[in-house]
C-alpha cells in the first residue's frame, strides 16, 4: 500500500508565503504524474499542479505565476511553493500520485489545511 504523507500547511496571512511538501512510501520513479489538488469550504476538488515523470508542470489558471511545483526522487518527495498566497487559496490540500500504467492506481494523502486571511 502507497502511502503519501504531507506536511507544511498553517495559517497565514495574504500575500504571504508556504512550502507544502508530501513524501511517499515507496519510490517515485514510477508514476505517470505526481501533483497537488485542493479542497476549500463548500467547493469540490481541483487540481492545483502536477508534474511529469519528465518533469513536464501543469498548473490551474488561479495558481499560474503564484505557485511552482518540483520534486526530488532521491527523497520520494513532490514539494508546492506557493507565494502571494490568497484567502480564495484556502483549503485542504492533497497530495496525488498517479500510478496508472506503472502496476498501480491514483493515491491521495490526508491532506493538510492552508489557511490564508485577508
């Protein structure tokens, strides 16, 4: 069993800064797309950004030129920067790992709250 842990939410106000980080289980070498989704109050998950195995980006148009998404194998770790933070940036946030294609499924960690004040 893939387990994704994530780290790095809090509270913060507007314009501020956070470095949300998830490490997984098992290496990440094999995966077709490793990425961050968010969840605010009263609203369905959405994706924030992905990245490829050739570490190709793909990012939402609300968070383009705001927030950079990167990883580092050797630490089975996928990291999302995100400045000039919002309050419509709240949210539970999650890590993704998309397996499919490599012997494996989609996996979600438990998430972890970005809170962002006016």
């Amino acid at each position: 069993q893939v387990r994704l842990v994530e780290s790095g939410g809090g509270l913060v106000q507007a314009g501020g800064s956070l470095r949300l980080s998830c490490v997984a289980s098992l290496s990440i070498f094999t995966f077709k797309t490793m990425g961050w989704y968010r969840q605010g109050p009263g609203k369905e998950r959405e994706l924030v950004a992905t990245i490829g195995r050739g570490a190709d980006t793909n990012y939402a148009d609300s968070v383009k030129g705001r927030f950079t998404i990167s990883r580092d194998s050797a630490k089975r770790s996928v990291y999302l920067q995100m400045n000039s933070l919002k309050p419509e940036d709240t949210a539970v946030y999650y890590c993704n790992l998309d397996r499919r294609g490599f012997g494996g499924t989609i996996y979600w960690g438990q998430g972890t709250q970005v809170t962002v004040s006016s």
